[in-house]
C-alpha cells in the first residue's frame, strides 16, 4: 500500500489552522487582520495544494502541451487547476 505522503502535512496545517482560531476569531471584521503567521500558512497552504495538483496530474498522466505540441517543461499552478478541474468537476 502507497503510503499518502500529503496528509500528514496537511493534518498539520489544519492543527495550525484550529491553533489559529483561538487568537483570530474567523470572521468578515477580521479580513484586514495581518500576521507573518498567516502569512506563512497560506503560502504553505498553496504551495501543498501545488504539489498535490502536480501529483494527482502525474497519476492521470496528463500533460501540458505548448502552441507547437510540445510537452511543457513549465507549468503553472492555473494550469493544473484547468485540467483538474475538467477531469473531477469541481465547483
């Protein structure tokens, strides 16, 4: 059995998430709140969705073309949005 190297990660972002929220209370009056630890989760949030779009392309085999029909060497995080969203319809 292939071991999900991603969810402890996101197991402890979602900690960090609940530790948040004893400081911040989630709220619409809270939107302008500013913090390096927000700041930092969020990146790490985004980079770990990233990393798992990438993956879950590598296990569909899709690929990314260029306008010549070349397989691209660079692809951006919209990219593999476009074609997850296509093949697991997401809202």
């Amino acid at each position: 059995m292939q071991q999900n190297l991603f969810f402890p990660v996101y197991k402890q972002l979602e900690k960090e998430l609940d530790e948040l929220s004893y400081f911040i209370t989630f709220d619409k009056k809270q939107l302008k709140t500013y913090s390096i630890k927000i700041s930092e989760l969020l990146l790490r949030t985004v980079s770990e969705i990233e990393n798992i779009s990438k993956e879950l392309c590598k296990r569909e085999k899709i690929k990314f073309y260029d306008k010549n029909k070349h397989i691209r060497k660079v692809v951006y995080f919209n990219d593999y949005f476009e074609k997850l969203e296509d093949l697991f319809l997401f809202i």
